[in-house]
C-alpha cells in the first residue's frame, strides 16, 4: 500500500456517484437525491461492491488467523504451531459490527475450511481453533449494501444462523433483537471508523459481551505523531477529503484507545501488527480483547 492509496481508492470511489445519481434520478428516488446521508449510503452501497472483495483480498491473511485465534502480540501464529495460540478462536453467539456486503460472512460456517484445514469446530472455541458458532447478529444500517450482505448469507448456508440487525449499533438497545451480556464475540473489522459517537458506542458494545467474552479487532486508527510526525500530518490533509468520499469513514480515530478504556478487560491483546510498515496512511490493530 502506497502513500498514493488513498488518492487512487476515493479516485475509484468517485467514479461510482454518477451511476448512484442516475439510478437515484430513473427511479425518481428524491429522498436519496435530496438528502446527503441517504446519498453516501447509497453511493456507498455501490462502491463497496467493488471494493469490497479487494480489501478482503488483503486483509484475509490477518483477519481468517485472528477469528480462529491464531493472532498474538501482532504476529500470526503459522497453523502447525496452534498449540502455542493463546486466544481461542470464534464461538457461540457473535456480534458482527458493520458488516458491509459480508466479506467475512463464510468464516461463521462450519463449512469453512482455511488455508489450513481446520475442521475441528468444537462447542467453545480452543486455543487457535475456531468453535461453533451458534448465531450471527450482523449490525448493518446501511439498505444498500443488504442484497449483497445477503446474498453472503446464503452461499455460506448460514440463513438458519445470521440474522441482519438492520440498523446502527447506536439504536440496536432500543431495537431489543441483542439483550445485553449475551453475545459470546464481538467482530469488528474495519466498522469503527464509521460509526458515530465511537468512544460511547464502544463503550455500549462492551456491555453486550458475557463476562469472558472476546472482542476480535481490526481497525486502521489514528496515526500518531509520536511514531512520524510527517505521516501523522499527511493523514490529517487526507482525512480532510476521505470520510466525504468513503462513506463517512474517519481515518482520525483513537479506536485502539476507546477500546482499552470500554470497560474492565481480564486481558488486552491489541497492538499494530508485526511488520506494517510506518508509513501507511492507515495504520492498523489488531488483537483480541477478553472481558
Ligand atoms: C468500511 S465498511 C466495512 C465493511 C465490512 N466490515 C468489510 O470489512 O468489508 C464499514 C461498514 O460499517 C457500517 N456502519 C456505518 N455506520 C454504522 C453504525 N452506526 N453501526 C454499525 N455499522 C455501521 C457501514 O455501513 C459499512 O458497511
């Protein structure tokens, strides 16, 4: 990933706004035409289409090892040495944030086989194994980007086990479809960013997790100064033009912080991962968080 990335990816994004007008304006769709909010989404919607499957292309190397618990201290653990992974893999009832157009629904199945053949789908996840996983709350408020969402359901098999909560984290309390202290995991792959009020709805997530609960994490956060003060600097000038282009996402964000801060951990594994290099506009962590 090149200090050009970001110009390249919001140049992709803006070639997707004509065609989200022109469908808003054949289908006479006003409220999308007249509302901002309602427009990114849509536009959104379409561009991650697209986007999508390519940010998954680069980030399955990081994101299949840390659902099945292969991720420590930033570092991968290669599948013949799981039985030195200390965090246990995906399990049991799961709250997947912002899910998109479903790029990681297939790792919920227990038909998914990874690279490495993990077939042993125990209840609770072990150490470097993913568990069964029972249910899937996908928290999605974005309407354009459900058919494919779905679509995802589907082709993993899994309509009996995800269900689409259809709307932001910050109204799914008064949604009632998740009760507080029931979800097993907490998914979060590159959702903070967008959502709004993140340090309290951070906070409000925490309290959906049973006590032992796992929060699975990786999010691009804030780079800070300390680290280079010129990548900080550019990443600010980027981010003056980037949450308008990418559907509301904010490269500024203290995630890692608010994550720590949410409420009282048994044990905190979050950490940039091992070899990123320090000039990436978006930084990463990744790690997992127990309650
Ligand atoms: C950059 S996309 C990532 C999607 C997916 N996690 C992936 O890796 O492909 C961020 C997602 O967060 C969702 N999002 C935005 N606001 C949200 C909110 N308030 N609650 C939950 N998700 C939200 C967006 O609709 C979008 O699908």
């Amino acid at each position: 990933m090149t200090v050009f990335f970001p110009w390249q990816f919001m140049f992709k994004s803006m070639t997707y706004l004509p065609g989200t007008l022109l469908h808003a304006l054949k289908n006479r769709d006003l409220t999308t035409l007249f509302s901002w909010s309602k427009l990114q989404a849509a536009w959104f919607g379409r561009f991650w289409a697209w986007a999508g499957p390519q940010v998954r292309q680069g980030a399955e190397v990081t994101v299949v090892p840390l659902l099945e618990g292969r991720i420590t201290n930033g570092s991968v653990i290669p599948p013949s040495d799981r039985s030195t992974a200390v965090h246990p893999g995906i399990s049991g009832a799961v709250l997947e944030i912002g899910p998109g157009s479903g790029m990681w629904v297939s790792i919920f199945s227990d038909k998914y086989q990874s690279s490495s053949a993990d077939s042993s789908h125990d209840q609770q996840g072990k150490p470097g194994h993913r568990g069964r996983v029972t249910r899937v709350y996908g928290v999605e408020p974005n309407p354009a980007v459900h058919p494919l969402l779905r679509q995802q359901i589907a082709k993993a098999d899994l309509q009996d086990v995800y269900e689409v909560v259809p709307v932001g984290i910050e109204d799914l309390a008064s949604s009632g479809r998740v009760a507080p202290q029931s979800v097993d995991c907490i998914v979060s792959v590159l959702c903070l960013c967008s959502i709004p009020d993140p340090e309290r709805n951070i906070k409000e997530l925490y309290n959906y997790l049973k006590p032992g609960g796992r929060w699975y994490v990786y999010e691009h956060v804030k780079r800070e100064r300390s680290n280079s003060w010129a990548v900080a600097l550019y990443q600010a000038f980027v981010n003056l033009f980037w949450p308008h282009i990418i559907g509301g996402c904010e490269l500024q964000r203290e995630t890692g912080k608010w994550l720590k801060e949410a409420g009282s951990w048994s044990n905190i594994d979050l950490v940039s991962p091992k070899g990123e290099p320090w000039f990436m506009t978006l930084p990463h962590v990744v790690g997992v968080l127990t309650k």
